[in-house]
C-alpha cells in the first residue's frame, strides 16, 4: 500500500515536474518569439500612411472612415503616433495624439477643430470601439512586448505559411482580453492571424492581416479585416498609401502642435 | 484699419480658394460646416420687442495652404438669423501666415486661441473678443489681432504676444432675449479705455501684450500665462462726452493657468484667474472718472 502511494506520489512529481518545466519553457520560447518579431519590425524611424476603414454591420450595409496615420518610433518607450480623420465630414480635422508607454497607461490627447482645443483623454478604456469599427483601442494600440505574458503554442501553417502559434495574456487587468491566439507567419516575422477572446474567455473577434509587402526592407500587411463573431460585424483596415523611414522631428508629437 | 484687413483677408480667400491656388502649384487644404439652429427660451418675457425663438444657419470654412515653411490660414465664421437680421454676423476666426523654423514659430495675422481646460466655465480663456449672442457654453470668437512668436522646450513651448488693436465683441441685437441693454435698445456704441485715460474704438491701436507657457509633465499638461491687455468680459456701462451711453472696457493684468491631471481613468481639470484692473492716474478718463474695479479671481474645477 505504502509502495503503491509513494509510487502515485513519485509519478505525480515527476509529471508536475515535466509538466512544469515544459510550461516554463512554452513561456521563454514565446516570449523569445514576441521579441524576435518585435525587433524584426523595429528600425522604421518614422511612418506615414493614408488608411481607409470600412466597418460592415450585421446586415453588410458599410460605412466608410478615411485617415492619416504619422508615427514616430521611439528608442527606449512605446511609439508616438498621431491621426487625423478625413472622412466622412463631420469628423474630418479631429485628431489623435498617442505616446504610448511600456508599462504604464499610455497619453493621449484630441484636437476638436470647431472650437480649436486640445484636450487630454483618458486611455483606460481600452476596449472602447475607434470610430464605431470593431477595431477597439487596445488593438490598434502600440503592442509592446511587456503588455503581455507570451506562451509558445505550436507550429502551424497558415494559407501554406509556417508560422508560431502563441497565446498572449495581457497584463493590464483592464484589458478587454482574458487572452490573443496570435499566429505570427515566420517569414513575415508578423501576425497573419490573431483570435481575440473576451474577458469570459469565449472568443469574441479574429483578425486577419493580409497583403503583405516589404515597404523599405520591413514587412507590413496592407490590410486588416477584424471580424466580431458575437455580433456578426466586421471592420477592414486598408493602408492606401504607406511610407517608412521618414524622416520626423519629435516636436510634432507635441499636445501643443496638435492644433497646427 | 479694419477695412484693409478685410481686404487682405478676402483676397486671401479668394486666392486660396480659386485656381489662382492651383496656378502656383499649391495645395490647398479646406474643411467647413453648416448648420441649423434653433433657440427656444421656455419663459416669455411678455415683451413684444424681443424674439423668443430664434432659427438661424450658421456656417464655417477653412482654408491652409503651405508654401515652403510658410503656411497661411483662413478661417471665417457667418450666421444668418432670419428671425433677428441684426443677430446675423460676418467675421475672421484665423487670418495668418506661419513661419517655422527649428524650435521657433512666428504667426502674424488673426488668431482664434483657445487656453481653457474646462468644459463650462473658462477664466483662463481670455483672449479674443466673443460673439456674445451665440451658444454661452462656446461661444463664437473673433480672431484676435497678434504677432505671437513660440520656441518649443522639453514638452512644451513659451509663447509671446503683441496683440495691436482693441477688437470689441460682437453684442446681442436690439431684439435679443441675451441682450444687455432694454429691449429695442442696440448696444452699439463700445470703447476701450487705454492705461493713459484715453478711449480707443474697434480696431483702433492699443498696448496688449503678454506670455504663457504650456508643459506635459508625466500625466498633467500644466499653463500659465501673464496677459496685459483691455479685459473683454466685464464692461461698464459709460457716458460719452454727448451723454450716449457706450460699454466700455478697462485694461487688466491677467495672470491665470490651467491644470489637468489624470489619476487613473479620472481627468481633474482646474482652470483660474485672477484679475488686476489697471486704475489711469487719479481715475480719470476721456469719458469721466470711472468707478473703482475690485480685482477678482475665478476658479473652475472639473472631472471626467
């Protein structure tokens, strides 16, 4: 009997032991990946890209949203980026300001154009819907590294590409996300597909990132469809035009220049 | 004066917005509005004189260009109010050219400046003259006459201003329920009153001038500023030298700032001022001796 329970007792060790250092090991290789596709995306300097976002509702009626994306990379902090929206109307001129930050809550800043004031808003609601689309904030946000725990899943191929399966758990308990299934493609060194899964843990979107073209050596998707399974509506992002390496002083990332 | 500024300003316009633009090669950006509006006071003040509902459109258009490290705006604003023709209004809201050039940026011409941090009550938001008959929240703005010269620093910048001409706002109509005066009564008659004593009209040369700086500091965005110039916002009801009255503004040295700090998802805005009439020698003026103005502050606080 006593045999019998410390042989359980040994087996059960020897498992939680595997089992746990197998964990431990999923955790550094998909954090190992998270940063080998983050540095692979780095050295872009500054970007400017004219973007069109079609939101679709549950019946296929669209709607059209047209902006202007200008991003400055930052060295030891998350990017700096500004848009302003062209259209439809009664939105065009209203711009964004965003320093977003490693760790902390990011800044950001709008610029109403009626009344020509600039006011700081609050980040926090991250999963709040950008302009109506199914894209919320946190997902176009800057997605550094440290917002994530990174877990290694598996390889798979996706459309005939090899790519890293990782799951990534947010480390902002205000995220939207209990966790992301992200499949970075290992040739592009990005994401081809990411499921987004809500904070009950049911999958609540998916995002395809299709159209990739190298654009001053780096890889970038020319578009994203962002599809809501829970309410059947869907959102593309389309990069009409899209430059890196610009050349961008610092200085127009200011609250202050936003109403220039 | 104001007669060649306008003219520089439609032609202005009128270059930006033709194929003049196009003939030198310049891109011209533009946005604009228009819109309906209907006012409805709930209490009748039993006076046939006045208008009770007013229905008005009201547009807006802008137009930038650029032209190496120039770029020139303009920007005007008009209602037209059928209800109360008088209540109708043309004006500039922004009628510049920039210059940069490194950390420094010059603007000269028409500016429309917005200092307030707070979403009811602005004490900080002094400058520019208000188009006085519009929404009391945000109220319309002339632009406002300056020479500002900025230098950026850390997050932030240090601007200066010479602002030349007394520009008066623009009052409610005879007719208006937001009238001053008694109804039937025009307030057309509005002064300035100069450090010296002496009165200058609309668009006539005054001293005004002053600072501000703005910062980003971590979660707060922090301004303060020191303006001398002729206070917009509390007139006095004065007699000329024929015994018409005029409204009439006095000079103030303003210093005020705003503050706004984010403690998590909460945003706390604070605004204040504090107003220090200037007193002419002996309290004398060109249009009597004027009674004493205590100086006053103001504080507004916000959240979101």
């Amino acid at each position: 009997m006593l045999k019998r329970t410390l042989g359980a007792a040994a087996t059960a060790l020897l498992v939680a032991t595997v089992g746990g250092g197998s964990a431990l090991a999923d955790a550094k290789k998909g954090l190992e990946i998270a940063k080998k596709v983050d540095a692979a995306n780095a050295g872009f300097e500054g970007e400017r890209s004219e973007i069109e976002m079609v939101l679709v509702n549950a019946y296929g009626d669209k709607t059209v949203r047209r902006m202007t994306n200008v991003i400055f990379e930052m060295d030891e902090d998350g990017d700096k980026s500004r848009i302003e929206f062209q259209w439809p109307a009664d939105v065009k001129g209203t711009r964004m300001l965003t320093w977003s930050h490693k760790s902390d809550d990011d800044d950001q800043w709008m610029f109403l154009p009626a009344i020509k004031r600039v006011k700081r808003i609050s980040s926090r609601n991250k999963s709040g819907s950008f302009m109506g689309s199914e894209f919320s904030y946190e997902d176009l946000g800057s997605q550094e590294v440290e917002k994530f725990k990174h877990t290694y899943v598996k390889d798979e191929k996706v459309n005939g590409r090899d790519c890293w399966v990782t799951e990534r758990v947010p480390t902002d308990p205000r995220s939207g996300y209990s966790k992301q299934i992200v499949w970075n493609d290992k040739g592009y060194m990005n994401a081809v597909k990411i499921e987004y899964y809500d904070r009950k843990g049911e999958l609540l979107k998916t995002g395809k990132f299709t159209g990739y073209k190298k654009v001053s050596g780096l890889w970038r998707a020319a578009a994203i469809e962002m599809t809501n399974h829970q309410t059947k509506k869907s959102s593309t992002l389309t990069w009409k035009e899209r430059t890196l390496k610009v050349e961008l002083d610092e200085d127009e990332f200011d609250s202050d220049e936003l109403d220039s | 004066m104001l007669r060649a500024f306008q003219l520089v300003i439609v032609a202005a316009c009128v270059f930006l917005g033709t194929t003049s633009a196009s003939a030198f090669d310049l891109k011209v950006k533009s946005k604009g509005e228009i819109r309906s509006e209907t006012r409805y006071f709930l209490i009748d003040d039993d006076d046939p004189l006045t208008v009770d509902v007013n229905s008005a459109i009201a547009g807006r258009l802008e137009l930038k260009t650029k032209i190496k490290k120039f770029k020139v705006v303009a920007r005007g604003f008009a209602r037209y109010d059928p209800t109360d023709l008088d209540r109708s209004a043309v004006f500039a809201e922004d009628a510049y050219v920039e210059y940069k050039q490194g950390k420094f940026r010059l603007r000269i011409g028409a500016l429309l400046q917005n200092w307030t941090a707070t979403e009811a009550f602005h004490p900080a938001d002094i400058i520019n003259a208000r188009y006085l008959d519009s929404n009391i929240e945000n109220q319309e703005k002339r632009g406002e006459p300056t020479i500002a010269v900025r230098y950026k620093f850390l997050d932030g910048n240090v601007e200066l201003y010479y602002m030349p001409f007394f520009v008066e706002p623009i009052f409610p109509s005879a007719f208006s329920r937001q009238s001053f005066a008694p109804p039937g009564v025009a307030v057309d008659q509005v002064i300035a009153i100069q450090r010296g004593g002496n009165r200058v009209n609309d668009w006539e040369f005054t001293y005004q001038m002053g600072g501000r700086i703005q910062q980003t500091i971590g979660d707060a965005d922090v301004s303060i500023h020191v303006i001398s110039h002729i206070d917009r916002s509390t007139p006095l009801l004065v007699a000329l030298e024929d015994g018409s009255p005029a409204v009439a503004y006095q000079p103030v040295i303003q210093y005020g700032g705003t503050y706004t700090q984010l403690f998590g998802g909460l945003i706390t805005k604070v605004e204040a001022a504090y107003r220090q009439f200037y007193e002419p020698p002996g309290g004398r003026t060109e249009v009597g001796i004027l009674p004493e103005r205590p100086d006053f502050g103001q504080v507004a606080v916000g959240f979101e």
